[in-house]
C-alpha cells in the first residue's frame, strides 16, 4: 500500500513538475518574440515563425 502511495505521488509531482516547465518555456519564447519585435516588425514575425518551428519540434518529440 505504501509502494502504490509513493508511485502516485511521484506520478503527481513528475505531471506538475513538467507542465512547469512547459509554462515557463512558453513564457520565455513570449518574452524573447516581443523583443524582437520591438525591435521591428519583420524580425519579430521571423521570431514568432522559428518559435513555433521550435515548439511543433518538442511536440513531435514529446509524441514519440
């Protein structure tokens, strides 16, 4: 009883531990898009097009 106990909490810490870390890449890649473009339009788009590249990669291989 205490093995399944223990596993459930490490199952609920690892969930949260990664949505986490997800939160704050996506805050990260937001905060680094609007400083490009504040720098200007067309380098911003460019940014906000590699993060999005960069994004459907981790998707890809999350989903394997």
């Amino acid at each position: 009883m205490n093995n399944k106990l223990s596993e459930l909490i490490q199952l609920i810490g690892s969930f949260f531990m990664s949505n986490y870390i997800g939160i704050v890449l996506l805050i990260g890649l937001g905060i680094i898009v609007y400083g490009f473009y504040r720098i200007g339009t067309t380098t911003g788009t460019f940014a906000l097009g590699a993060s999005f590249i960069l994004i459907s990669l981790i998707f890809v291989r999350e989903g394997r």
